[in-house]
C-alpha cells in the first residue's frame, strides 16, 4: 500500500507490486536487469556512448549494504552509468511477525515504501506506523 507521508504520494493508498527475479527486478512501469559491477569497470570507464547508453539503460548495479541498521539488510541499486548519490535500497525485514521489504531512498535510507506478501496483508496494515523503520535522522 503506498501510504507515504514522507513524500506526499498523490497515490495514497494504492497497491503497487514489485518482483525479484534472479537477475531482474520488474516494477509496474520498468523491468531492470541486475548487475554486480566489475569493481575497477567504471574506474577505466568515466565516459559512454550515446549507443551505450541506449543499450544499457535498462541496467541497474547492485551493491549489498554491510550496514544493518535496525536488523535490515538492505541491497542498494544505482543506474548502471548513474552516480552514487542516486540509489535506490530494498531491504528485508520482519515488521508484526511477517517478511517485508522496505524500499528505501537516498544515501541516508530514507523508508518510502513497504511491500507486504500478499494483497491481504498490505491492507491490513495500510495504516501501519513507519515512522518506527529506518529514517534519516535515526540514521545519522
């Protein structure tokens, strides 16, 4: 359920879907294809191709984060030619004794988002407090 408030979402109470796949992560509007990087790629490589660029633009690199903050094991993922400071992290986590994957914004992991299983579960819990989860300010 996209319950927002950090953001404002103008889709408030909205279910949205998201997939792992083995090596993609499908979205409701973008299918992205994972990739762990070559440490040393983009030090050899500052500069790309229009053609490239194209070619690759669906691509997103992963990196795991080392951090848990709070028990969440995130993996940040960061456009494949994109600069760091523009990521995205998903971690995992149990809130009220079920799975859940936090989609979370920015360097400091600020929590937008929270997947449930199933439907059911993200209604149930559409009112559910995030506050609790993992902010910038608690970060820091």
């Amino acid at each position: 359920m996209d319950k927002n408030r950090r953001t404002h979402s103008k889709d408030d109470n909205q279910l949205r879907e998201i997939e792992f796949g083995p090596h993609t992560l499908t979205t409701e509007d973008h299918q992205y294809e994972i990739h762990i990087p070559d440490k040393e790629y983009f030090e050899k490589h500052q500069q790309f191709s229009k053609d490239y660029l194209n070619d690759t633009h669906t691509w997103v690199k992963v990196f795991n984060n080392t951090e848990a903050p709070k028990g969440v094991n995130y993996i940040t993922l960061i456009g494949w030619t994109a600069k760091d400071k523009h990521q995205t992290s998903y971690g995992y986590t149990i809130l009220d004794g079920h799975s859940v994957v936090i989609l979370a914004s920015g360097q400091g992991k600020i929590t937008d988002q929270v997947y449930w299983q199933t439907p059911k579960l993200a209604k149930k819990y559409r009112d559910q407090n995030y506050d609790k989860l993992i902010t910038k300010a608690e970060n820091n």
